[in-house]
C-alpha cells in the first residue's frame, strides 16, 4: 500500500490567515483527493486532484477557498484561504492506483487537524 | 452511488466474532461494496470489497447476500484495537472512485 505523508499534522490558526497543507506519496499514483471531516462528523470529500490541470471540486466547495495543486504524481497540497472557525476540521489527503496497489483502493494520510480562532 | 444503512453503534466482547450489516437495497448491478474503518485520530483503512461473492482476507470475511442488497462484515477474533468507526461504502469502480462516507458503525470492542 502507498505509504503518505500529510504535513503539518495539526495547526492552530488565526480567523483571516491561510493554511497550505501538503500531502506526499511514496510511489507515483494515478489519482488524489482531499477530504474534509467536521468534528464528529464523517469524511466529505472536497475536490479530486488533478495532476496538470485544474482540480475537479465537489458541490458546496470552491476554487478560491479550496485551491488546489498537484504538479506531479506524488504530491499535492490543499489550501485553506481566509479561515474562519468554521473551517476547523481534519483534512485528509487519499491516494488511489498505486504501483503495485490494487486498483480502486483509497489510501489515506494521517491528516491535519486543523482549529481556527 | 447506492445509499447504505449501517447501525450506530456496536459493541463486542474481546475474542468473539463482530458482525457488522450493512443494507444497500438500491445498489446497482455495477457497484461493489467497500468497506473501511477509522480508529480513532487517524485516516480511514481500507479493510475488503466484493461484488457478489463472499470474500476474505487477513483482516475480515464479507459476506454479500445473494439479492446483493445487504452486507455482512466479520471480524473473526475481535481485539481492542478493532474499536473504530466502520463505514460501509457502494461505489462503482471508475476511474474517479469517489467515496461518499455515511454515519459509519460505531464498533466498541470490550475486555
């Protein structure tokens, strides 16, 4: 299985402020997505990352909240633009179709915990 | 993707079998089911999926009835560390997998 790393792991922010999250996979994946979980709420899932384009964002989310990167086929990063306490939640990185994964399996990063003041 | 029904919570003598339903009456002759879970404070792990027939692997056995319309998973020898959230997902395979998480089973397993 892809082995991922999310950084930074949790943070505290202030209202207004930015938050850059990153997501990098051991082995080169066909397909990234973001994820948001709300406190004891379950996964909802943000926006698919597409590698050289623009990326494919879900009903409710939206580009200029949610930017999204992916230069290459192992990393990716979300940003959280001008945070509100709203916006603290988990966000997780998921990869799929992995070298020598089998496909249509989502892996997940550990990741960010995020709280907003 | 089909809707699935899975019960809120759970609970589970340590050693004994868990067997967690799912019903997933709407699901369309293309869609598997998934199914992962969440320990607490980490990211969601795939656990098994299957189409029709039963499967099994290191970790669990799922049985689909034959109507495909409901699920069982089983942890054979639960353990503490089996205590987690149990999602039960139906999804096509396409390219672009997306999961839609539900409430998920709230699994305690206990001494």
């Amino acid at each position: 299985s892809a082995v991922i790393s999310q950084k930074p792991s949790r943070d505290i922010c202030q209202r207004g402020t930015s938050l850059t999250i990153q997501c990098q996979v051991d082995s080169q994946v066909t397909m990234m997505f973001w994820y948001r979980q709300q406190p004891g709420q379950s996964l909802t899932l943000i926006a698919t990352a597409n590698q050289g384009s623009e990326a494919t964002y879900e009903s409710g989310f939206v580009i200029d909240k949610f930017p999204i990167s992916r230069p290459n086929l192992t990393f990716s990063t979300l940003t959280v633009s001008n945070m509100s306490p709203e916006d603290s939640s988990i966000y997780l990185c998921s990869v799929e179709g992995g070298l020598g994964s089998p496909g249509n399996i989502q892996y997940f990063g550990a990741g960010t915990r995020l709280s907003v003041l | 993707d089909a809707k699935t029904t899975q019960p809120t919570s759970m609970d589970c003598a340590e050693g004994r079998a868990a067997n967690l339903p799912c019903n997933h009456s709407t699901i369309s002759g293309n869609e598997y089911v998934y199914w992962y879970r969440q320990i607490h404070s980490q990211g969601p792990q795939y656990i098994i999926h299957g189409l029709k027939n039963n499967e099994t692997n290191e970790m669990a056995s799922l049985i689909i009835t034959e109507d495909r319309k409901s699920s069982t998973l089983i942890l054979p020898h639960a353990t503490l560390r089996d205590t987690a959230v149990y999602y039960c997902i139906v999804t096509s395979t396409g390219t672009a997998s997306k999961l839609t998480f539900g409430t998920g089973t709230r699994l305690q397993v206990t001494l």
